[in-house]
C-alpha cells in the first residue's frame, strides 16, 4: 500500500508510535506528537527537535538565496525549541550535497551562523556526505526549558482566549508571488511577504516572555497554517475552537498581495503555512497580560477566537456564517 493510500503523514508518525511503545519513559517526559520532545536534566528540560529539507520538495534554488536557505533551515528549527518556551542552544547540521559550487555552500552556511548568533544557538556537529538527489539538509536542535515554563498543545481548556503573535499569512502570500513571478519580480511586488517566506524569525523572546508570565495553557508554532495547526493543538487538548474571521491579524502587504495574486487575505492567513508564529491560550482573564508581556519584544499579539468544548475548529465569518476549516498541508 502506498503512503498516500494508508493515510498520509499522520498515518505514518501512528505506525512508528505503535512500533516503539509508549515513548515517555525515564527522563523523557514528552516523546512524539508536539512540537519538539523534554528529556528532563535537573529542574529543566532538554528541548529536542529535528527537521529534513529537501531541495525541490521543501525548496527550490531558483526561488531561494543560499544564505536564506541556510537561514531557513534552522530558522524553523528555532521556532519549534520557541513553541516548546524555551531558549535555542545547540544545533547539529547534516547536509547531503552534490558536487557543486563551494561559493554557494559557503552562503548557505553563512545564513545557518547568523540566524545561531542572532538567537544565541551554536553549531555542535553534524554530518557532511555526497548527494546525487541534489541537497538534503538536516537540522537537530536542541533547547533548554525550566520545568516551570514549559508550553505543551496539550492544556488548552473551554473558554481559553486564543492568541496570534504579529502577523499571519505574509509568508503564504510570499510563497504565491515566488510561484507566480519568480524570485526577482516576487521581491519586486513585496519584498516583506518573499521575506517572510525565505527568511523567517523565530519567536523565540515573544514565547519566553508568554510562558513568563506563568499563564499560557497551551503553546504551539504556526508551521502548517493556522487552521491545521489550531486543529492539531485542538486534537492534543481534546476540545474544539471558534476563531473570528475578523480578529485574524493580516498585514496591509497580504493585502496587497493578495490583490495582486487575484486571492482573498483572509483566507492566505486562515490556510497559510510556513508562519512561524506563535499560536497560544489562555484564560480570557489572563489574555491582556500575556499579550502586554509579548508587546514588551517588539511584536504584537491578538486573541482571534476561542477554545471551546468539543472538536473542529469552526471560522466565524463577519456576515455571520460559520465554515469548518481544520484541512492540512498533506506531505504525500
Ligand atoms: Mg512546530
């Protein structure tokens, strides 16, 4: 059977639990199915998180620099160790490289040193082996949490705000012009949304100073776009969740660009990808706080809806209508 008969990625990650056991034994606290894994060490845990890019099936050269591409790809990695609350500290690189120009090797990794230095990450080893199935990178990055601050998808409750940091849908809007115009006249027609796409920030400082305040239920990073990603923390907290179609924070360049791309705003931000911002809960009580904490970074968190008892996620639109979203990014 093939994968994509036997129930795509998710099917997969169920026969690999199944074959392993139950994964939380002796130090680890946390195994597969959320961001990044615990392992406990002292009064803290060790965060752990591994991600594989491969080129033409997560990127393109023609549509990304070396440096971006280097930046990315630990970038994402960041942004799982944020998801988790904690601070990035040790990354371990593979990458599988075909013969090709040392130059652009060199910018790929200049972009991995300075996305490290920029959030206090350092590269600790890894592996280098020739590719004939063009470049294959590989990124295993470690964290470090106190076991009081740590954020799981697993603690959202009825009644919980939900909160966005920034902006969403700037990097799905980037994504399209990439696809539509090519590198070059993308930049042109937004370089903020391309820039979004190929060069992401982790939020690493905006989830320490969320977890901070000691009153986030449930943590998570927007990777696949936040209906499938709200779905996932939704799934891991048994319940269900109404965002408002108007609460959801679009920037005046997805806007535009959406125009531009002929696509509505709402729904790039709604179906997105590839975000890498922070999707949180908490007590409605508690949602100035945590969004006053956030603000003290330099970014900006909103509440766009609410978890509430049962499951799906349900879209609220502003003439009053109702749309279950929750669909994926399916990798087979
Ligand atoms: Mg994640």
């Amino acid at each position: 059977m093939k994968i994509s008969e036997f129930g795509g990625e998710a099917a997969i990650i169920n026969l690999i639990r199944e074959k392993f056991g139950t994964a939380e034994q002796g130090d680890l606290t946390l195994g597969i199915g959320d961001d990044a894994a615990l392992i406990r060490s002292g009064d803290k845990f060790v965060v752990v998180t591994t991600d594989l890019l491969i080129e033409n099936t997560h990127f393109r050269m023609d549509l990304i620099d070396p440096y971006q591409l280097g930046w990315k790809s630990i970038a994402v990695n960041l942004s799982d160790i944020a998801a988790m609350g904690g601070t990035p500290t040790y990354s371990f690189v593979s990458i599988g490289l075909p013969d090709m120009e040392v130059e652009i090797i060199e910018s790929i990794f200049d972009g991995m040193r300075d996305v490290s230095d920029t959030f206090g990450s350092s590269l600790a080893g890894g592996d280098t082996v020739a590719s004939e199935a063009g470049i294959v990178i590989n990124v295993t990055q470690l964290g470090s949490v106190e076991a009081d601050r740590v954020a799981c998808r697993d603690g959202a409750k009825p009644g919980d705000a939900i909160l966005v940091t920034n902006t969403i849908g700037d990097s799905r809007a980037g994504l399209e012009l990439l696809l539509k115009f090519g590198l070059e006249q993308a930049r042109r027609a937004s370089e903020s949304c391309v820039v979004h796409h190929l060069q992401p920030e982790p939020r690493i400082a905006e989830a320490r100073a969320a977890v901070s305040t000691g009153k986030v239920h449930a943590m998570m990073d927007l990777s696949d776009g936040l209906a499938s990603d709200l779905q996932k923390l939704c799934c891991a907290s048994g319940v269900g969740a109404r965002v408002m179609a108007g609460a959801v924070p679009v920037s005046k360049d997805t806007h535009i660009a959406a125009a531009r791309l002929d696509l509505d705003a709402v729904r790039l931000a709604v179906e997105g990808g590839e975000d890498y911002e922070l999707l949180l809960t908490c007590s409605t009580k508690s949602a100035v706080a945590v969004a006053r904490a956030i603000s003290t970074t330099g970014s900006s968190a909103r509440v766009i809806g609410e978890i509430v008892e049962g499951d799906g996620v349900v879209l609220a639109m502003q003439n009053g209508s109702e749309e279950s979203i929750g669909g994926s990014w399916e990798h087979f």
